[in-house]
C-alpha cells in the first residue's frame, strides 16, 4: 500500500507521504499535540519542500476514546497502530477502578515493545541540580516486557498466596521467607531471550551513533540468576555477535551494579554513552537522569520492537489535569518524541531541525512556565513557544 511504512529485511520502508497515526492524548495532550502538529509539519515542509508530507491519522485511546467509543483502547486503533508500524502518541489518563490497567502498558504488551528508549541530554538553558549538566548525555535502553512488570504477584493471606509459599517451602527448600503468614509474594521472570534482545538493541544504537561506550546496569550482586543472568547473557551476546568491533574498540562493554550507577552518574556522567537496564531498574534511572539535567517534564521517549518495526513515540509526562486546556504545557516533550520518531523514520533532517529550533528558543531563555519559574525569566504559552519555534526552524 502506497502510503503504509512498511519493513523489509529488516529495514524501514518509508514513503514520501506515509500515514502517521497518532494518539492526542488526555488533559494536556490537546494543547500539546496541536502546537505539535504544526511544528512537526512546518519542520518536514523546510527540510523538503513539499516532495515529502506526513498524513496524521487519528486513533482513540483514553479518556477521549472513552468518551466517544465507551472503550479506554478501541481495537481499531490496535489495528492502526499494527498496519502503519509507526505511531505518536500524548499522555493517557489511567482509568481508576474498573480492572483497567495502564493503557501504556496495554500498548507496549500487545506490540511486544520490548525497548523503552529514553535519550537524555542538557539543553543550555534549563535550570539543573548539577555544576556541570552539560556533561550527561546518555541514552537509556529500559527492558519493557520482563521483570516485576510480567505481575506474577499474590497477595498476603490469599489461598493462592499460602500454596505459594507451601510449594516454596515444601518443594524447594526454601526457610528464608522472614514472615510467611502475612508475605505478599512476587516472581520476575528475565530471560536470556529478553536480555539479548535488548542488549543487541542498545549495542545496535551505540555502534549506528558512534558511541563507544555500552554499560550493563544491573544488580546481579543479590539476584544472581535474574539480573546476575542479564549481565552474563549481556556479555555473552556482546563477545558472540560484536567480538569484531570489541577487538578493534570500536566498542567497549562493561558493567555496574545499579546503585553504584545512580552515584557514578551524578558524579562522573562523562563516562556514560549508552546504558541498558533491566524494566525497575531502567525506570528508575530514567527518571532520575532527566532530572539530573532538568528535563524531567521535557524529556522524550519511545518503546521499540526493532524486529517488526513498531514503534510508539510518546511524551514521557502525564496528562497535567491542573493545566489541561490552559495553553500552558510544555510541547517539548511530545516534540522531542516527534523529533525521535522522525530519526527513527530515516528523516533525519526534520530530527534536526526541531532539535535545534529547541535548543534555540531554550538557550534564549524562550520557555513555558514549567520551566521559567526556575530560570527566573516571563513564560511563554504553549503556542507562543510553537510560533518561536517555527521562526527558528
Ligand atoms: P503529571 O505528569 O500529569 O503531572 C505532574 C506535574 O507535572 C503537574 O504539576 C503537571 O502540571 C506538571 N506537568 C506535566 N506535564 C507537563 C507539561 N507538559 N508542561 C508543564 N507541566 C507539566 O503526573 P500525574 O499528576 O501523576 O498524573 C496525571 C495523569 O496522567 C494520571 O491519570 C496518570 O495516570 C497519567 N499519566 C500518564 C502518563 C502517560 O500517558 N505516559 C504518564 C504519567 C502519568
């Protein structure tokens, strides 16, 4: 179909008008997308003239969804988002109650997108906690489909919990559980499988952006065979795959354990390029890296399956119901997601583009209030910050 991205031998397929679906989110995510939208298109028109145009698709989820279908995740937009391969979307509301879980979660199953992607840089500009914020410029590959998230989980006192704990105890010898008459007990699984896939990935990613530096983060100190096995299966995949590039040093792999990295990070950030975590772990550090350069509500992220090509860009914050419909979000976030998606897509110069445009308008001290209250400077509104962008792009 002519205007379908599609995947072949393993490569994107991107034609010069390919349809986009995407999500315009909850709360904020109406102020934020249409700003968005028009900073997206403005962007591809400069880089190519006209030869290239994206179609934008809109697909439900959410509150908007529910509202106008009675389901949080119509099918249809499943279906969309399988056909068209690559998709953008804003913050979902999580319906509380009901037996619903997480909508991001939902996504990220059925696609099987098993690579979180949370690239986080400084922007000069923004106020940060750090002397030296410049010098963090690391690219998180999170697990997405393993570990506590699988949520194999019973609860203290349930029947299902006490045959648990009589099978751990009777069958396997187990006389470590402290309180077994009122424990909770949960399993994370991490396979080898899991762990190559998104080892591979985040080598894939150092190797293609001439980054060095691969670091397994994980804390196979006290759980040996689960986040022990990630780092062995990890360094195991490196030898056996990537041995060319480790010879030459073209690539070099190493590992930390996971609380050492949150104090290294901070104090050495230098010495990060690419790092690959385990689900917990990777969330953990996502976030607190964004918020080491400040960009804890501006930074962008993505959950991959580089296998079929799928692929979900998203802004990484919620649907700020305290300013929804206000013209007070930050774009960024969903801009960045965009800027990603664009790379992601082959359209570097577009990444480009609206990647530099923030930068501008950040260094100039052009920003929403989010961020001019710490920089002491007048905010802009959501779409007086799009309009300087189009004038820096
Ligand atoms: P939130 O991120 O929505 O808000 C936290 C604070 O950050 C608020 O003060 C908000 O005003 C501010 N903020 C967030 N985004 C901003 C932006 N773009 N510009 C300026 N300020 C911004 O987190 P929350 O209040 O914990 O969650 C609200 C809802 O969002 C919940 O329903 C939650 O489930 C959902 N949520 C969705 C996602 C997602 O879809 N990826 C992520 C987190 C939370």
């Amino acid at each position: 179909m002519p205007d379908f991205i599609s995947l072949k031998n393993g490569k994107l397929i991107v034609p010069d008008h390919p349809i986009i679906p995407y999500i315009e989110g909850d709360g904020v995510g109406q102020d934020i997308w249409s700003q968005a939208q028009v900073v997206f298109d403005y962007a591809v028109e400069k880089a190519y003239q006209g030869r290239r145009k994206v179609k934008w698709l809109e697909v439900l989820a959410g509150k908007k969804a529910y509202d106008t279908t009675g389901q949080w995740l119509p099918e249809e937009t499943m279906t969309r988002i399988k056909d068209h391969l690559v998709a953008i979307k804003g913050p979902l509301e999580t319906p509380v109650g009901g037996g619903i879980r997480s909508l991001n979660v939902a996504l990220r199953q059925e696609l099987d997108l098993y690579a979180c992607l949370r690239p986080i840089r400084y922007f000069k500009g923004i106020d940060s906690p750090l002397k030296d914020p410049e010098k963090t410029n690391i690219t998180v590959f999170r697990e997405n489909t393993e570990d506590i998230y699988a949520g194999i989980e019973w609860e203290a006192k349930t029947a299902d919990v006490k045959r648990v704990i009589e099978f751990l105890q009777t069958d396997m010898k187990v006389d470590k559980i402290r309180f077994p008459a009122t424990s909770s007990i949960g399993i994370k699984p991490i396979s080898i499988e899991g762990s190559e896939r998104i080892v591979r990935a985040a080598i894939e990613y150092a190797l293609k952006h001439k980054l060095s530096h691969v670091t397994l983060v994980h804390k196979g100190n006290i759980q040996k065979f689960t986040e022990g096995g990630f780092r062995k299966w990890g360094y195991e995949l490196a030898q056996r795959e990537y041995g060319a590039y480790l010879e030459s040093g073209q690539l070099q792999i190493n590992d930390i354990i996971a609380d050492n990295f949150f104090q290294q990070a901070l104090l050495h950030p230098e010495n990060f390029d690419v790092v690959v975590l385990t689900n917990l772990n990777g969330d953990y550090a996502s976030d607190a890296l964004a918020a080491q350069v400040g960009g804890i509500g501006i930074s962008p992220g993505a959950n991959i399956n580089y296998q079929t090509g799928h692929a979900i860009f998203e802004a990484t914050h919620g649907t700020a119901p305290d300013i929804a419909g206000q013209d007070k979000a930050n774009p960024c976030s969903i801009l960045l997601s965009g800027a990603m998606l664009f790379a992601y897509i082959g359209w570097q110069e577009v990444a480009d583009r609206i990647q530099g445009a923030i930068e501008k308008a950040l260094e100039n001290q052009e920003m929403t209030a989010d961020l001019a209250q710490a920089s002491k400077v007048k905010a802009l509104s959501t779409s007086q910050f799009a309009k300087r962008l189009i004038t820096y792009l």
